[in-house]
C-alpha cells in the first residue's frame, strides 16, 4: 500500500480444509457454480478527473459463502473497455494493495500507464473490495487516537513496553465488534478471491487476467489456488510472503529486512555533495544520526499541531522514514523532518486522508488481517519479540513483532490461511525489487518458491515498492507488458538492472 499498506492475515483451504466447523470448501465451490450471473448495468462513475470512457457497476455476492443463498453485499467494479477491439484478448482485474485499498479509479489513473498494446488487448477492471465503499462498506467508529499511523502500525513504547499496543489493540477490536456490523466477520483475502470470480462471471468471461500489486499478490496468489482453471495472464508486483501460517504476521515483520534493506540508499542520498537537503558528509553518518534523533525525541518529543498523534516522537519519526522508503521520490520529505526535528522546528503537519475514509480503510484492514489468521493473545509474546527487534533491528523499534487489534479480535478465523502451491497452469509472472520496504525480496522469494513451476520472476536491481511501470527497471517493464500483450514470459527467472 503507496499510502497504507497495511494490515495482516492467514489453505487448507484451497484443499477443502476450513476452520470453525464450517461447510467444505468444495460444497461451496459447487453453490458457487450454480450461481447465474446476471448483466452488469454499467453506468457514469462518481468522482472527478475520470476518463469519459470509465463506467462503473456492482456485482451482487454472498455475505458468508457458507450460506450462499442468505444475505448479499454489493462489489462495486469500473471499466475501461480494449481500445482495439479487434485486438481485444480479454479482462484484467486490477488488484489494489492493502487491505484497506481499492483500485476503482485505477482503469483512469494507473491503468492508463499500460503501453498501448496492453490497454488495446484488455477491458481494464477496478473494484472496492468486499467491505470498501463504494461496495458495501464498514466502519469500527474508532476514536480519534486510534486512527494514527502509529497506532494501526504497532509501534511499542520508547522503552520497549507493548501495554499501550496491546490496550489500543483492544479499544479497536471492542469497537469492531460493536459498530462492524455481521459483514465485519466476512472480510477475509479467501472471500475478495471469491469476490472477483464472481466479478468475472459477471464480466462474461471465462477466464481472467490480473495485475496484482502488494497485498494484491496475496489476494492472487488466493485466487490462483481457488480457480487455478478460470486464469490467464497473472502479474504479481511487490510480492508478499505467502506464509501458510503466518500469513500478514510475517509481513509485518518484514518491514526489519525492508528497512535495512533500503536505508543504505537513503544514507548514499543524503550524504551526495549538491542535495539541498543534505544530512551528512558520508553516508556512514546518516544512520547513527538518526538513531540519534530517534531517541531524543522519545525523550523529548516536539508538539507538531494538527498532526495525529500532535507530537513528532522517535515513533513518528521511525513510521515517517518507512513511509519515504516506499518511493525514492519521497527522500525529500524525510530528510526536510530530520533537519527540522534538529534544530527543534516542525514542518506543516501533513495532510491525511478524511477521517470517514480512514475508518473504512482501517476497519476493513483490522478485519481482513484479524480474519485471515490467528495471532496470538499472550502479550509476553509480543515482549519478548519486541526486545529482540529491537536489539537486531534499531532502525524499526521492535514495531514489526509487536501486536495488532488481532491479540484481541473477538472472532477466531473461520478458515485456514491461503496455501500457495505449484499446482495448476504455469501461467503467472513475479516482478520484484530487491531493495522494497514494504515487500523486501526475502519474502517474494518465498512466494516465488511456493508456486515453483507455476511462476517465473523478474528480480528489478532497484528501489522502492511496487515495481512495473513505477520503481521497477525498463528490461522489468518491458518484459512484463510484453507478457500481458502476448503471454510471453522469459524461460528461466530474470535479473533486470
């Protein structure tokens, strides 16, 4: 997520094996068939600069694939037809990053990136995510407090302490449970997988394409072993660890190898004769330097109005150097707060997104990340992880093995954590930086391992989160459109620099 990415989760599933006593994954698979699509009734999109072209609809689908005849939610879904229809090969599904994403603007926006060959042989597909508005949305209520960036990441107390984590954890969970209504216990990565088959049966297409990025590898990877069969073309950009177990638990985690794999390239940066935002002569400086102002200011934080939390501590400071490593662009930015925070000033505080829509946006991340597997709920376990982080990893604080909302989560997991495996058509491409905060390398090579002959990979010697047509590399770039253009992917993996 370029914002957020942000949330966690955990297939025994794909082979028939749910949790909580619920139907048989193949009893729901054969309701699922019997389902008749009905026309989409496309229509004007809301929202300003759109292209003309993009029309949206939704796409009715259970609440509880458990019980596919009882309630249903709404999928809102956009598209941008092929512009050859002569040269048209079918749909691809956009799948945004999160959770808490949606790419319902993507065909206008991101969509338009695609190289004309691309955008010629695909109708370009955006939805909202089960849970997202403008489907059928939720909400926690959370308070104000709780919707801080260093609240939704669990950064633990200057001195290590995850009591404050493990109390916010349960003020969001206890209001989850309130105000979530029934569908916050449906949100799961298994259930959007659902979703877009639904999505492309309503497309009228047999078989669908898919350009996921972030956690929208992970939403793949799901589909991927759903219906392996009803797939064609599948790019996954930023690639998420596919732990069968761990799931979004060890995502979180990652952000330690994320950080130390990036700030190198930050320290080389600020350090370069000329930058006006210049930290360091060398760039061995730059890190002890932070480090440095990280700890005063958990001792002495500065009052930064307007922002949440209205203070700049050594969290805020830790959680605004992940948030610049996502994109080089953003070097800048950090460098400006570090210079500021030095001289004991702040910059203005920086504009975030309505607080209508970060409450969707967090409640459905709590959701899907709570739902996708189990955490556990013993706080000495987060302790005991934090003091390690905190001891190998500086750099993150310990905030990567610390607790989310899930300790607490009122609801076990109905079903199992996604399964990736080999089996099926070997038909998916892997594009992947090997300096990423978000999705370091170590964990897509996890994933690339887990899908063996299923995948080829395309390692990009570059910087930042997601990868094709953004910080990728042009040998990364091309041979991914030329993958979607003509479903020619290199023979063996691929190293780009």
């Amino acid at each position: 997520m370029k914002q957020m990415t942000k949330s966690l989760a955990l297939i025994a599933a794909a082979s028939g094996v749910l949790l909580g006593g619920l139907t048989p994954l193949s009893a729901s698979a054969s309701a699922y068939a019997a389902a008749k699509p009905t026309a989409l009734k496309w229509t004007k999109c809301e929202g300003s600069g759109l292209d003309p072209r993009q029309r949206c609809a939704t796409v009715s689908v259970p609440m509880d694939y458990a019980d596919p005849h009882g309630p249903k939610i709404e999928i809102a879904v956009s598209r941008i037809p092929a512009e050859h229809p002569a040269a048209r090969h079918g749909a691809l599904l956009l799948i945004p990053g999160g959770p808490g994403g949606d790419s319902m603007n993507d065909p206008s926006k991101k969509g338009q990136k695609l190289p004309q060959k691309v955008r010629d042989a695909y109708d370009l597909i955006g939805f909202a995510p089960r849970g997202m508005a403008p489907s059928t949305a939720v909400d926690c209520g959370l308070e104000h407090r709780d919707l801080a960036r260093t609240t939704l990441l669990p950064w633990p107390a200057a001195d290590g302490s995850v009591d404050a984590t493990m109390a916010a954890g349960k003020r969001i969970s206890d209001a989850c449970a309130r105000n979530g209504g029934e569908l916050i216990r449906h949100i799961s990565t298994l259930n959007e997988a659902r979703d877009l088959d639904r999505v492309r049966a309503a497309l009228g297409e047999r078989k669908v394409s898919a350009w996921g990025v972030s956690y929208g590898t992970y939403v793949g990877a799901a589909y991927l072993q759903l219906f392996p069969q009803r797939t064609d073309r599948v790019v996954l950009d930023s690639n998420d660890n596919a732990d069968p177990v761990l799931a979004e638990r060890a995502w979180l985690a990652a952000f330690e190898r994320g950080a130390e794999d990036n700030f190198p390239e930050f320290a080389k940066w600020a350090s370069a004769p000329g930058n006006p935002d210049r930290l360091a002569d060398t760039a061995a400086e730059v890190r002890p330097l932070f480090l440095r102002l990280a700890a005063r200011l958990d001792r002495e934080p500065l009052p930064w109005p307007g922002a949440n939390p209205a203070e700049l501590n050594g969290n805020v400071l830790r959680q605004s150097m992940l948030d610049s490593f996502y994109d080089p662009d953003d070097y800048p930015a950090l460098a400006k707060l570090i210079l500021a925070a030095q001289k004991g000033t702040v910059p203005p505080a920086p504009a975030g997104p309505p607080e209508e829509v970060l409450q969707n946006v967090t409640a459905v991340a709590a959701a899907t990340i709570c739902n996708d597997a189990d955490w556990p709920g013993d706080p000495e376990v987060y302790r005991k992880g934090v003091a390690e982080s905190r001891a190998k990893y500086p750099l993150t604080g310990g905030m990567p093995r610390n607790a989310m909302p899930c300790a607490t989560w009122p609801w076990e997991p109905r079903e199992a954590p996604v399964h990736v495996t080999d089996r099926g058509p070997s038909n998916v491409l892997l594009v992947q930086n090997e300096r990423d905060p978000a999705t370091p390398l170590s964990g897509a090579l996890k994933l690339r391992e887990a899908l063996g002959r299923r995948a080829v990979m395309i390692t990009n010697n570059s910087t930042g989160h997601d990868a094709y047509l953004d910080n990728g590399t042009a040998c990364g770039d091309a041979t991914v459109s030329r993958f979607l253009a003509t479903g020619k992917r290199p023979a063996t993996d691929l190293h780009c620099s």
